[in-house]
C-alpha cells in the first residue's frame, strides 16, 4: 500500500488566493483527519469525517477554511482566501473502523503564505 | 479538560545512550495513550499504544513505555538510542468526543543524537 498521500508537498501562494489541498486515504480505511501543525499551536485537528461525511468540523479556524471528501479516496481542504497566518504544515491522516486511534499520516502540505 | 504534557521541548542524548521521555496526561477516565514519531519532513507515525492489560508496551525500533496510572505518565524508553532515532516524539491520549474517538496531542519532544 502507498499509504496516505498527499498533494502537493509544497505550496507557495500569496495572499488572497485559493488554496487547495489534497488527500488520499489508505484503501478501505473510512475514517479521514485533517490537522495542522505550527510552532505555536502544535498538532491540531481541523476536521474529521467518517464514512465521507464530515463529523467534526469544530477545529476548522474561521470558514475561509472549508473541506470535502466527495468519495472514500479523495479529500480536499481548501483555503479561500489564504493569509500568512495560514502558513504552516497540514497533514492528512486516515484510519481503519473501529480503530481510528490508529492514524496514519501523509507526509504533509507544507504551505507558505507570502 | 483533557490535555497531554511533554516537559521537554528539546533532548540531546549521545548514540548508545539510554532515553526517556516523559509525557504526563490528564484525562478523568482510564486513558488510551499513544506515541508517534516524526522524522524530518514525514508524517507522524505510530510507535506503541497502550490500551489496557500489562503496563510496559513495546513499540517498533525498539522503544517500549510503561503506563503509570498514579503518576498520570506514560513515558517513552529505548535502552540504546540510534542515530537514525533522531525525530520529533508526540505523546497523544486518545478519548471518545462527540460519539467518535479523538486524538490530543502532547507539543512535542524533539530528540538531537550526538555521534
């Protein structure tokens, strides 16, 4: 399995603009998290879906922040418009039912807002 | 509130040296405890949970942890640290939120190994 994939591993944008990240969970695994890592905050949950549908988006910052999952392979966390506070590491992370303690990490987004 | 502390922010262990890192949560109910590893510009990986049952865990590379319920700690050990060892160490205690089963995170130990 290639695990948790993740696009792109990079982002450079100025402020303003859209961004989109990407996420592809582990096969058959249902449960998927968005987090965000900064110096200042550490490890944060933005949001969590279960079976495609999200269950707590409590941990989204302000609702320039949104995120999709349209099928069990493919989500999305958009950030419209992006600003400097913005910057920082985004991971995705998917777990199997009845196990999702057991998270497996994408290598990360890490995105730069100018 | 539940909440995960790691003490130190920072570690310098030389290679064959012996570590530990702490990690104390607080948490009202029995904890599921979990550490993961992440490497330089990777995702977090996980090394060993404890759930219940015996109190000393082994982990993957080597690590185990041992579950102090009257300390609240879960702390990390490896008897002889590796150079490839060097990594960022997030305690997390996991918890049941709004019907689902949660993460919180510790901030972190970053662990330097001197040659």
């Amino acid at each position: 399995d290639a695990g948790v994939i993740q696009s792109p591993r990079h982002e450079v944008t100025e402020m303003g603009q859209e961004v989109t990240l990407r996420c592809k969970p582990i096969s058959g695994h249902n449960s998927l998290f968005w987090y965000r890592q900064t110096m200042m905050r550490g490890l944060e949950l933005l949001i969590y879906f279960n079976n495609n549908v999200p269950i707590d988006d409590s941990g989204m910052p302000e609702d320039r922040f949104s995120a999709k999952m349209p099928n069990a392979s493919f989500s999305t966390l958009k950030i419209q418009p992006s600003e400097p506070r913005d910057s920082a590491v985004y991971f995705c992370a998917s777990s199997a039912s009845g196990n999702s303690y057991e998270q497996y990490f994408g290598p990360g987004t890490r995105l730069t807002v100018t | 509130a539940q909440s995960v502390t790691q003490p130190d922010i920072h570690i310098t262990v030389s290679e064959g040296a012996s570590l530990e890192l702490r990690c104390n949560y607080s948490y009202g109910a029995t904890p599921y405890l979990f550490w993961y590893v992440q490497s330089p510009g990777q995702g977090l990986q996980l090394l060993l949970k404890y759930f219940s049952g015996d109190t000393l865990v082994q982990g993957i590379k080597g690590f185990e942890a041992e579950f102090k319920r009257s300390q609240s700690s879960f702390n990390l050990r490896k008897p002889s640290v590796h150079w490839s060892d060097a990594a960022e160490y997030f305690c997390a205690v996991g918890l049941i939120s709004g019907g689902y089963n949660k993460l919180i995170f510790g901030a972190g130990t970053r662990l330097a190994v001197h040659p």
